[in-house]
C-alpha cells in the first residue's frame, strides 16, 4: 500500500455532489450546505451501512416469496397453472432448452442471490474494517451496480407475455403475485446498491494508516 | 489538469444543526416486505382447504396439477398428484379442496371422473371434450368429515337435492334395464333407475329405481312394476294386442308403472319400499295375490287334459288355478286316487264382487274366509268340477258351480290342504247319456226288420215277372194298331196325292176368283158411284 493516501476527510474538503464545488465541511460529522448551491454536503452518504442493511433484508424476505409463489397464472380452458420461476427453468430444460433454462435460472435466480450475498459480504467487511482485496471489492460493487438492471429481464418478459396472450376464453396469462415480489427484490437491491458507499471500502485502510501512522 | 487550487480561499460551510437519528427510516422498508410476505403466508395457510384423496378404478384424463374437482360445473378444487394403489389395481387421485368447499367434503359425499359418455338413453359429459375431464362431486347429507373416499365407476343418476323417492325393485332378472333406464308413468318419462345389485343370496336382483316428485306420490302400496321393453305381443279372446312404450323404451329398455283401476289407495308408498318387477304388464296387473290359500280336490276321474296352470273358476271368472296333478294313495280305500292342488285368490276374488266392504273384511281374515267358503258350500251347493274349456285340445279347468240338492259338506280345516267337495264333471254326464242312447239303439229289433224287408221285396219281384209276361204283348200290338192308323189317316188327309188335298186346293182358286171378281166389282163402284142407281153403262166417251 501506499503510505500516505490524500482524501478528502484527511485534507478537510469536501465535494459538493450537486454542483462540484469543492468546499471545507463544517465539521466532519455534520458537514453542513453547499455554499453555492445549497446542495447538502456529505463526506460519506448518511446512514449507507444501516440503509444498506435495511434494503437487503427487505430484498432477502421479499426473495422467498418471489422464488414461491407463481410469476405467471396461465389458464387454459382444461387447466389454471402458475408457474413459478423455478419451474419454469424446469420446464424449459425439460423441453430440451437447457441452455435458456439455464439463462432463466442464472438470471432470475442466481444473479440475485449473488447480488444479496455480494452486497452483505461489502457491507461486513466494511464494518469490520477490513482492509483486505479492497480494490477486488470495489470492482464487484461495480458488478453488482451494474448487473442490477439486467434482473428486471424477468419482469419484461412477464409483462410482454401477459400483454400479448390475452386469447379469452381459450387461453389468457395473467402475472402472479410472485412477479411483484421478483421486482421489489430487484428494486431492492438496485436501491441498496445505490445507498452503499463505495468510498466506505476505503475508509478502514485511512483508518488503519491514521493508527499506524 | 494541475490546476492550482488557492486552498486558503476554500469557503467554510454553513453548519445547520440536524437531529440525529439512532435508526434510519428506511428500517420501514424491510418490515413492510416481511409484514406483506407473512401477511401472505398466513392468508394461504388459512384459506388451505382440506386434501382428500379419493381412490378410482380407473382415472382416464386425470391429470395432477391440471384436473379440477367440480360441483355443480364450480371448480372447488385440483387434483394434486395422481398414483397407482401399493398393490397397483387402483388409481389413488389426492386433491385439494378449496376452503370455500370444505363442507361440501362430508362421509356420504361421492366422486366420479367426469368424461364423456354417450349411452342409448343419452349423452353427458360433452363439455370435458373442451374442458378435459374432470372430478365430479355429489354432494352428500352426512355431517361426517371424511378426506378418503372410494371413487365411483360412473356419475350418480340422481343428485341429493334432486326431489322424488327411491324405490327398489324385485326381479329375477335384469332383461334389457340398466342403469339410466326410463322409467314411465302412462307413458310419461317420470324417472329412471339408477342403480342394481343382485341379492345376497344371487337369487333375485334389486333395482334401484328413482321416481322425480311430483310423479313419486303415484306410487303406491299397490303399484305394480313391470318391464316395458321391447314389444309384448299377444293373442287373446279380444284378437291381437301389441303393447309398446315409447319407441326409446323399445329400443333401450325402460320400467312403466301403474296401479290396477280396481285398487283405491291412494297414499305414497314410503321411501325405499320394495316391489316386484314384473315381466309385462299382463302379468303385472294379474299376478298379485297377496293372499294364496292352497286346497285340494279328489276328482274320481280321469284328468287328462288337466294341467298345471289351468284356471280355477268361479261361474266362470278366474278365482285361482291348479298348482299340481296328481295321484294319492288313499289309506281308507287303499286306492290311488286322482289328487289335484289348487289355489284361491281370495282377492282376485273379491276383485269380482261390489259392494265386498264387509266380504272384504272377512276375507282378510283366515277364519273369516273359512266361514265364508264354508258358507258357500252349504248354502249355495258350491261344488268344484272339471270342465272342458277347448273342445277342441281336450283341456280341462277347474270350475266351481252352484248345484242344486246337493248333500252338506263340512271342510276339514284341520287338514292343510284343507279338502273342498267335487262333483263328477258334466262330460261323465255326458258320457252315460251316450251310453244309454247307445243302449236304445242296441235294443231296435234290426233283423226281424230285415226279414220282412226281405219278404216284401219278394212279392214285388213276383208282380214284376208277371206284369212282364201278361201285360207287355198285349201293349205291344196296341201300338202296333195304332201305327197304322196313323199310316191311313196320313194317306187320305195329309199326304200330296190324297183327294181332301186336291179338293182343298180347288177350293181354295175358287175363293181366289171370287176374290178378284169382288175386287173388280169395288174398283168399278169407285169410279162410277151412280152404278148402284142406275146399272151398268156403255161406255160411250170412249
């Protein structure tokens, strides 16, 4: 590592986000307006472990309803089916495309647990100060933000489907109520990966150098 | 790039005190999804209605996952998973019923695969064509809840809150019934059968047969049954009867009822209560004795032409009929004597009197019946005979006939079966007038007879030989007398050279010369008229 890092905190400034001003913070907890602008000033982003925290647990939960209950209710005229999204990766393998199963299951299964797991493992290792592959975390939390939209895939093809096939009284699809669930978990995430702080990755080694140095 | 920041001219921010908060508002976010996400679970966990499994001999077109279970076309429930038995005869369908329906699963309720079926008495189940098939539900009225259930083969015929009555049916076969049959009240489709079953011992067979109220209430106590299948032809004193139903009765089966015009009840017969089928409608409506008293009769005849079958007659109306033909040994007499069972319908024959209310009383009753009979005996002489009923076939019946001064008789009732009077029939009558005629005949005096006959024809000869000899020359010159006068007279009169002829001819010129003088005369008057005045003239204007 390199002994000495400059940052804003060690230097007293502070970046107004809104206009770019570069200012002196008030002090460096409450670090107060942006002089130009009005814009408030943060020298990390308020409360992003906890808020963090908050919107993971809130996709973790909403996650096992999503992986539950159906995405999608098809009804024909001999049966009413609701496919979750699990089953439907099943079926698409069972119907020889095991390379779209496949797709589905990482994409709408995987993807977000890896994004749950991925943001908890930032988050603890923030918290615990580590100082460890730091440049390796700050590479997957920029995986991460930018893998998030991609989940929403689902989403869109429910939507088209349920568009599309509306053919009363022979067959219609309508969205299941895990579908709702499948998005607020993406959202959830999107959200959670927004309120972490990446420069919080960085923090612990500041730290450490202050206590070494 | 390196632009040179003038770091003492950095502005100093505002402060602007804030309240600090332990726990961030957004903490709401996840208790709202878990509250949302329990919320659901607890609302599925609540609306999880029960899981039964019902088990078919066959489960066409069940599919898990797909098939619904049905009541009244409402789906209250799928099918969940569909197995073979452990022993892999039968089909072990689990369903999940929705909560809404969980009264519906009680002990007596009943399920089928619904598909579609098409019989002779119709066609169901065309909609599950589209639909698939499905589980049918028929509802039951027990209270009981039970979750195992054996599935049946086909829909039940009748629903529970379908209103009319169960009546079961005694048969000894099934003919051409089956389940569906029609069933028909004065050729109205009033219900069907829906069910049978042979009888515990495989003797008879039980048909369950469903009347719709409000036909139900037709049915009485003394409704008879029969088959109305097919045509029932016969042959009768009446000439020809066809009897038919409907033509789908014809062709696919059916039960009719009726109650016989003569019985007046008129209340319901219960639920469930039992009657016999019969095998037509003659039958049915002849056949119904209730009450069948057994005698015995010793003809000292002969019984040819006495069968089992034939009729046992009052004055001619049928009161009952001969059940066996046969000999006895009498101990008395130490003879075998001609024995003949019989039955008396006492309400077959009371069926013939009016006005039997009290009769009707008596003879519902043994002992009023033995009275009765005993009365008959003795007061109006009754007495059984064997009769002639074809003359033709030789076949006998057994009649019972009032006679006159005829000796009392008392029944031995202590005797089963007790023993009723005969009387020699009419044809043994009939037999010794024969005879005696026979005999008078026998008496006639044919060969004095003859002799005179012989005698007489005798002395006729002798006047013929002597009228031959006598008689006949002389006729025989007569004639010949005769013919010449003839000869002569045709000779002078009649022949062309004969004088009366020749003279008859001269005769008859001269009348024809008159005739032309007198002609000549007229003509001549006609033209000179003064003639007659004056004479003839000359003729001078010549």
């Amino acid at each position: 590592m390199s002994p000495s890092v400059p940052t804003g905190i060690k230097s007293g400034f502070v970046l107004c986000e809104v206009c770019g001003l570069l200012t002196r913070p008030a002090n460096v907890r409450e670090p107060g307006r942006c002089p130009r602008c009005g814009g408030e000033l943060e020298i990390r982003r308020q409360n992003a472990i906890q808020r963090t925290w908050a919107l993971i647990v809130a996709a973790a939960i909403c996650y096992i309803p999503a992986n539950i209950m159906p995405v999608m209710v098809t009804s024909t005229l001999t049966s009413v089916e609701g496919d979750t999204i699990i089953s439907g990766a099943v079926l698409l393998y069972k119907y020889g495309s095991w390379h779209l199963a496949l797709i589905v299951l990482i994409a709408s299964v995987m993807i977000p647990l890896a994004k749950l797991a991925a943001l908890a493992y930032l988050l603890i290792t923030v918290q615990r100060n580590s100082i460890k592959d730091q440049r390796e975390r700050t590479r997957l939390y920029r995986l991460v933000e930018f893998v998030g939209r991609w989940s929403m895939l689902d989403i869109f093809v429910v939507t088209f489907v349920v568009a599309l096939i509306q053919l009363q009284p022979l067959m219609s699809v309508k969205p299941g109520l895990g579908s709702l669930f499948f998005a607020a978990v993406v959202v959830l995430t999107m959200i959670a990966a927004e309120t972490f702080d990446p420069r919080l990755i960085w923090d612990s080694s500041n730290c450490k150098e202050e206590q070494n140095g | 790039m390196a632009e040179q920041i003038d770091l003492d001219n950095i502005p100093q921010a505002a402060v602007v005190p804030k309240k600090k908060m332990r726990f961030s508002v957004v903490w709401i976010i996840p208790v709202v999804a878990a509250v949302v996400a329990i919320g659901i679970a607890v609302q599925r966990i609540l609306s999880e209605g029960p899981t039964i499994t019902i088990v078919f001999k066959a489960a066409e077109g069940v599919e898990a996952g797909k098939t619904f279970v049905k009541y009244k076309d409402v789906n209250i429930g799928q099918v969940k998973t569909v197995k073979l038995s452990s022993d892999y005869t039968k089909v072990v369908v689990t369903a999940k019923i929705d909560k809404s329906a969980e009264g519906l699963i009680v002990e007596d309720a009943e399920f089928w695969v619904e598909q579609p079926r098409v019989t002779l008495s119709g066609v169901s189940g065309i909609g599950t064509l589209l639909t698939g098939n499905f589980i049918g539900l028929r509802m039951g009225k027990s209270k009981q809840v039970k979750h195992k259930f054996i599935g049946r083969d086909a829909p039940p015929a009748v629903t529970v809150d379908q209103p009319g009555r169960i009546f079961m049916l005694q048969a000894d076969n099934l003919g051409s019934v089956g389940i569906g049959s029609p069933l028909y009240y004065r050729r109205l489709n009033v219900g069907q059968v829906i069910g049978y079953d042979l009888a515990g011992d495989g003797k008879s067979l039980q048909i369950k047969i469903f009347v719709n109220a409000p036909y139900d209430k037709y049915v009485t106590n003394e409704t008879r049954f029969w088959e109305a299948s097919g045509i029932d032809v016969s042959m009768g004193a009446s000439g020809f009867t066809v009897e038919t139903q409907s033509v789908v009765s014809m062709l696919v089966g059916g039960i009719a009822f009726e109650a016989p015009s003569l019985m007046m009840e008129t209340k319901p017969a219960d639920a469930n209560a039992v009657f016999t089928l019969f095998r037509n409608r003659a039958t049915a409506m002849t056949q119904h004795e209730t009450i069948v008293t057994p005698y015995v009769l010793y003809f000292d005849e002969s019984l040819v032409g006495l069968s089992v079958g034939a009729p046992v007659t009052y004055r001619g109306l049928p009161v009952g009929e001969v059940t066996a033909v046969g000999l006895e040994y009498d101990p008395a007499k130490e003879l075998i004597r001609p024995r003949v069972d019989i039955q008396l319908y006492p309400s077959r024959f009371m069926s013939h009197v009016k006005k039997s209310a009290a009769l009707d009383e008596q003879a519902k009753s043994e002992g009023g019946l033995r009275a009765f009979l005993q009365k008959l005996m003795d007061k109006g002489g009754v007495r059984a005979q064997l009769r002639s009923g074809n003359i033709l076939t030789g076949q006998l019946y057994v009649a019972f006939d009032n006679f006159r001064g005829v000796p009392k008789v008392k029944i031995d009732w202590t005797k089963t079966p007790a023993e009723l009077p005969v009387m020699p029939s009419g044809m043994e009558d009939l037999k010794i007038k024969i005879n005696n005629v026979l005999a008078k005949l026998d008496r006639i005096p044919l060969a004095a007879i003859g002799e005179d006959m012989k005698k007489l024809l005798t002395g006729l000869n002798g006047l013929v030989k002597r009228v031959d000899r006598d008689v006949l020359p002389e006729l025989k010159t007569t004639l010949e007398d005769l013919n010449r006068v003839l000869k002569s007279t045709d000779a002078t009169l009649v022949g062309k050279d004969a004088p009366a002829q020749q003279e008859m001819r001269d005769a008859l010129q001269e009348v024809r010369r008159a005739a032309q003088a007198i002609s000549g005369l007229v003509d001549y008057l006609e033209r000179n008229p003064e003639a007659l005045v004056r004479g003839k003239t000359q003729e001078k204007s010549k």
